[in-house]
C-alpha cells in the first residue's frame, strides 16, 4: 500500500510541476511580447506540440527502459520552468524592438517556442513512460487511467499555488524552483528502491532546485532588467512588482517615470503639461461635474486638474490594490495631495462590479485606458459596459470614453475599431459626439444640450469656472475642437459604425479590430495573415475548422484498412475532438469569467485547477464504469456514450452559462462558483474519453506505451489547435453561442466517426 501511494505521488508530482511551468511561462511570455492576447494562445499552441511531440517520442522507447525515462523526464521538468523564465527574459533581451515599436507574431513564435516547447515535449514524455512504467503493476488499462488522474490532481494543486503565491507573496521565479524542488522530492520518494540511475537523476534535480531557489531573487533581478532593456531600450529599471491581476515595470530617471503593464506601455509621469489640456478639456465636457467617477488615469494627473471644476465628490475606482499602491508612492507630490483631498474616494473595485452595485448618480463618467487590445481591456468598451455607464448618469451627465484612432483619416482596422466603440456606445445612448484624433475622445449622455464639444459652449463654461492656470484656456478650445474636423471625425465613425459589428460582452469585436491593428503595426507576415484571416465570413471559418474532421471522417468511410485499424483511428480522432472540444470549453468560460469579474491574471491558476479536477472525476468515473469491464464491445460503446454527453454539453453550454452568470450577485466569489461549476462538468465529460479511447486502443493491438502516447499526442493536438485559434478569432469572430455550437459540430463528426469505423467490424466492437 505504501509502495503504491508513493508511486502515485509521483504521478501526482509529474502534473504539480507541469501545470505550474505552463501558468508561470504563459504570463512571462505576455509580458514578453507587450501584453499581446495572441500570445496566450500561441503559447498554448506551442505547448501542446511540445506534448504531442514528446509523448511521440517516447512511444517509441523500450518497455524496459520506462522507469529510467520517468525519473529523466521529472528531474528535467522540475529545472525547465526556472531555466524558461530566464531564458525568455534574456532572448527578449536580446530581439528587443526600437522605441515605440510592437513585438510582432515572429518574435511570439519565437519566444513561445524556445520557453515553452521544451517543457512540454517533457511532459508528454514522462506521461507516456510513466504510463508504460505503471502497466507493468495495474495492467495497461487502468495503469494508464492512474496516471492520468493522479497527473490531474497534481495539476490541479499546481494552478492553486500559483495563484495563491505569485503576485502575493512571492515572485513567479522562487515559485518556480520551490514547486520543482518539491516535485523532484515526492518523484524521489516514489521511486522503487534499486533504481540507482532513476534515484541520482532526481536526486540532482532537487539539489539543482534547492540551489535555483536560494539565487533566485539576484536571478530575478538580473533577468528582469535584461527584459525590461528590450522592452523599453535607453531606459533603466528601477522597480517591478508582480500583482494578482498583472506585471508591472517601472522605469525612468530624475523623477521621470515611465510605466509598463504586462510589458504594454502604459503611461509617463508626471506631464503636466498634457494633464492640464487633458484634464480641463474632459470636466468642460460636463455642464457641472459636482460628482464624478474617474476609471484610472491617476498617474496621469487627471485626478488633480478635474478637482479643480467645483467638484464635490470624486470617486476613483481601481481595480488593482496593489499596484496603485507600486505606483501611488512615485506620483508628484500634487498628485499625491490630490489623492488625500477630503472629496476624493478611492475605490478598490472592478470597474463593472462597481457600476451594477451603485445606486450614486453622477454629473461626469471619465473611462480611461488603452485600447481594447486585449480581452480585459475589450470588457469594458462593449454595449453591456456602457448600459451600466448609462445607468449611472444624471439626466444632465456625460459620458466620457477615450479611444486612439488617426491624425487625419479613419481607414482600415483603425476605422473598423472606432467603428466598433462608437455603435456599441450609439445603440446605449441617444447623443454620442466625437472629438479629432488620434487621442479622441468620445462623448455620449442624454441631453443634447448637455453633450456637446461645441468649442464656444465649453468656453463659456470655462470663463464661468474661473479656474487660474497659464497652461490651459478657452483660446485653446477651437484649436482643440474644430468644428469642421470634429463633424468630420463623426461623419467617419458613423460610416464605420454602419460596416461593423458593434462590440458585445458574448462577441467582442473592438479587441478582433484593436489586435488587427496591432498586428499591422508590426508591418510582419505574421500580422498580414491574421488580417487575412479576420477578414473571413463566419461560414468559411467554421468550414476551415471543420475540415481536418471531414476528411477523416471520409477516410473512415472508404477506407479498406482493417477493422482494428479503423477503430483504432476513430479512437485517436475522438481524443482530438474532445481536446479542442474541452479547451473551447475552458476559453468561453475563461473569457465569460473575466468579462463579469476581470480578475483572471490573478485566478488562472485556480480556474484551471477546477478543470483538470473535473478531467480526474471524469476519468475514474469513466474507468470504473467502461474501463473495468472486459474492454471491446464495451468501450466502443463507451466511446460513442461519453462523445454523447459532451455533445449535450456543447449545446447546452451557451444557455447554462447563461443562466449561471444571471442567478449569481455580481462579485468575485459567485462568479468563481458559476463559472466553477461549468468547467468542473466540463472537464468530467472531457476527461472520460481519455481511459476509454485508451481501451479501444489496447483491444485494437496498441501496447501501454503506444496507446498512451498516440492519445497524449492527438489529445494535446487537438487542445493545441483549439487554443491557437480560439480566444483570437473564434470567439470574438462567431460570439461565445456560435463558438459552442461549431465545437458541438465537431463532436458529431467524431461520434459519426465512431460509428463508421464500427460498421462492418467484428462482433466484439458492436
């Protein structure tokens, strides 16, 4: 019995050192590339061939030699993590972009491929040697059921404690090598006495590791300076801070700071001057801004120059605790000051959690940020966000949203982005002027008395005021605010507004445009690509998508290869389907998650952990009830029984999440409960597929070590592709419904596949 949990713990270490390498490498590699969405799904992508080619690898070995390839396997997993965040930090260094230039898709697939690919390939290596090592006492079928589950539940702890300890408590780096130091101990603990060469590889592992976390934090500093020197060249680092919700590096000299979110500029301070035009500019937009609710833009000194207008209450939201905190000690000491005024309140809060909880009405609604580049920043530039917006104004209020678009001329993506904003924004609210870019402004209420960028009527309200400064007048207003670029900026956007999809919570097509931008920018192939790409009807899409199932489904059926055969093939196809299938899953309830909570950066972990316990539940239970029977008629039925349920999953997903998100109160710990929920069911019907493809394999003739690694391969292949194309293109292109419903398409074609491939075969697959 002893013997038996110690292996099992090496199992479980083997998925402990797995899931936190792959959370920890993700966000270093967004970091890395300027905070890109698309990196997340690169990243993944890279990962999951990393698998596929290592599990393939490793089938080919010796049975013999699996004990031996387990132990190289986990000591090399246990170093890799520490070994990839230090080598992404230096390689970024080394291909760092001019000032002002984006990181392109090349320099994403070159990063995610030298960081991520080799962990990877590791760990669908140790899966199929430990699976073929533990055949050899539990039998081929349920010695590979065991490793998965354990494997499971270790990756299950490891997204808890990266989210517990990183950003909290400690830096991703000593996480990185504590975690490998104590996988590399419970592998040492499990491994059977007399393997001397197993037993010298862990054991230098964990001293490699015990070493990593002792020089971590002079590691940590080193490597993070060299990234930051290719992110921001000609300027030093002078503190970083990683936060639950993101990175933050901090550079400058001589009281000059400039700030950079997830490796994305995002702000230089103090600028007096731009926050004295910004400033004055957005409170004459409101006829009397008395009570005000400002979204960010403190470090920008927006805060100090609105207080100015006779305002009465302010309340500042910030979402991120800590990083107000990393960056409030650095602010000018004005806007310090105006952080202590008696009328201001600093809310630490989600922006839309905070907006369907307040019952306060207010004269003036500033939105500050970035472009909805990524899938965060895109929930709070959709119709759902600006409704809460609307329901917040005084009859007199005005909304205030910021959005770059172009000094002249509103064309291409850029016009497709605004486009975007503008008829979100249009379909909430009955008056929505724009001003000249490229730093627009938009501005909407309800009076059309009250919204206006008429220059003369802002400054009357400016002389009304009679605020004192020599940085800012009613002189400057026309030269801000033409009259004829202003009717013309709003002529372009309502042109664009009238050829794009306006941005939705269930469809964000702002972050599509905003990214397709970005991309372009770059000037690479890469970016031509994906605009080719986006540019796709939504049916020429699902037919790409469903392609490589066609035509295995053609193969099945005018194939004349042996019955075996064909449903061995059926099998591995099924396991493809189901891991695209089950990372489809994960990405529309991740992004439905963050879209009511926004704190994914800090919940990732867990949420993954809740899923990989459900992939555990769905394998045992399957295990038990397909698995432990005499395999063979059996599990085919099995196959086409758990490809069922998913498919009622994938259908029924759109209108559970639904009603979910609606029966819970808006905040953090309900919102983890719906969408817990939901990924937890997710991965019990995914995960089922895994042991029973398994039997049908062995039936058909597989050995343990072949099975295992041709499911690994085509499971993490298919998740690979999945993730690739699915929070980039997918969901913001077909909506979070139709997203579901192309996944439940694609279950079809397997279970028709299925039963193809059993047609005409022997009695015992019928």
């Amino acid at each position: 019995m002893a013997r038996a949990l110690a292996q099992h713990g090496t199992f479980f270490a083997a998925g402990l050192v797995g899931m936190v390498a792959q959370v920890l490498l993700l966000r270093e590699l967004v970091v890395g590339v300027a905070g890109d969405e698309l990196a997340i799904g690169v990243g993944l992508a890279a990962w999951l061939l990393g698998v596929a080619t290592g599990a393939r690898v490793a089938r080919g070995r010796r049975r013999p030699q699996a004990p031996r390839d387990a132990a190289v396997g986990i000591a090399l997993l246990t170093v890799l993590p520490v070994v990839g965040i230090v080598t992404g930090r230096v390689l970024r260094s080394a291909v760092g972009t001019d000032p002002g230039e984006l990181p392109g898709l090349g320099l994403t697939l070159i990063l995610a491929t030298v960081t991520l690919v080799p962990p990877g390939a590791t760990v669908g290596w140790t899966f199929t040697a430990l699976a073929s090592s533990a055949s050899r006492h539990w039998g081929p079928s349920a010695g590979i059921a065991r490793v998965y589950v354990a494997e499971s539940l270790g990756a299950l702890l490891g997204g808890l404690l990266v989210t517990v300890l990183v950003g909290r408590y400690l830096p991703p780096l000593p996480v990185a090598a504590l975690v490998g130091l104590t996988g590399a101990l419970l592998a040492l603990a499990g491994t059977r006495d007399g393997r001397l060469e197993a037993r010298l590889f862990l054991t230098a592992a964990a001293g490699l590791c015990a070493f990593l976390a002792l020089a971590s934090p002079r590691l940590d500093t080193w490597s993070e300076r060299l990234r930051f020197a290719g992110i921001a060249p000609g300027i030093p680092l002078q503190a970083v801070r990683d936060t639950p919700r993101q990175h933050l590096a901090l550079g400058g000299r001589e009281g000059v700071w400039h700030l950079y979110a997830s490796g994305q500029y995002a702000a230089s301070f103090p600028d007096h001057w731009s926050a004295e035009v910004r400033g004055h500019l957005v409170a004459c937009l409101a006829p009397r801004p008395e009570r005000v609710l400002l979204m960010g833009g403190a470090e920008r000194g927006l805060l100090r120059v609105v207080l100015q207008h006779a305002v009465r209450e302010l309340v500042l939201v910030v979402p991120d605790r800590e990083g107000f905190a990393f960056v409030r000690a650095r602010l000018a000491g004005a806007d310090r000051a105006a952080l202590e005024d008696p009328r201001v309140r600093v809310v630490h809060d989600d922006p839309r959690r905070r907006l369907s909880r307040s019952e306060a009405r207010y004269d003036l609604i500033v939105l500050g940020g970035s472009d909805p580049v990524t899938l965060l920043q895109a929930r709070l530039a959709t119709t759902e966000f600006y409704q809460l917006c609307a329901a917040r104004l005084a009859p007199n209020g005005v909304l205030v949203a910021e959005v770059r678009t172009a000094p002249n001329v509103l064309v291409g993506e850029t016009a497709a982005l605004a486009g975007s904003l503008y008829g979100a924004m249009r379909q909430v609210l009955p008056i929505v002027h724009a001003t000249p870019g490229p730093d627009a402004l938009l501005v909407a209420g309800w009076n059309a008395e009250a919204v206006t960028v008429d220059p003369a009527v802002l400054a009357e309200r400016w002389d009304r005021r009679g605020i004192a400064t020599d940085s800012f007048g009613g002189v400057l207003l026309p030269t801000l605010l033409p009259p004829a670029r202003v009717a013309e900026q709003e002529a372009a956007l309502l042109d664009a507004s009238a050829r794009v999809t306006p941005s939705r919570d269930d469809r964000p097509a702002s972050f599509l445009h905003a990214l397709a931008r970005r991309q372009s920018m770059t000037a690479g192939p890469g970016g031509r690509v994906f605009n080719v790409a986006i540019r796709m009807s939504a049916w020429t899409i699902a037919l790409l998508a469903l392609a490589p199932s066609l035509l295995a489904l053609a193969w099945l059926w005018l194939s004349a290869a042996s019955p075996e055969r064909r449903i061995a093939f059926a099998a591995s196809h099924a396991v493809a389907v189901t891991g695209a299938a089950g990372m489809g899953f994960s990405l529309l309830l991740l992004l439905s998650f963050q879209t009511r909570v926004g704190a994914l950066y800090g919940t990732l972990g867990a949420l993954a952990a809740v899923f990989m316990l459900g992939l555990a539940l769905g394998a045992t239970m399957a295990h038990r009830a397909v698995v432990s029977a005499d395999v063979g008629r059996e599990a085919a039925s099995g196959l086409l029984l758990v490809l069922a349920s998913t498919l009622v999953y994938a259908f029924a997903l759109p209108w559970t999440l639904r009603a979910a998100v609606q029966a819970s109160a808006p905040g953090l710990i309900s919102a983890l409960l719906a969408h817990g929920a939901l990924l937890l069911a997710g991965g019990v019907v995914t995960g089922a597929l895994f042991p029973v493809a398994s039997a049908v394999r062995l039936q058909s003739g597989d050995d343990a070590s072949a099975a295992a690694g041709r499911l690994e391969s085509a499971d993490h292949a298919g998740a690979g592709a999945a993730a690739l194309l699915g929070a980039v293109l997918l969901i913001p292109r077909l909506g979070l419904a139709r997203t579901a419903w192309l996944l439940a398409a694609l279950l079809v074609l397997a279970l028709v596949g299925v039963a193809v491939a059993r047609r005409g075969s022997p009695e015992r697959w019928k």
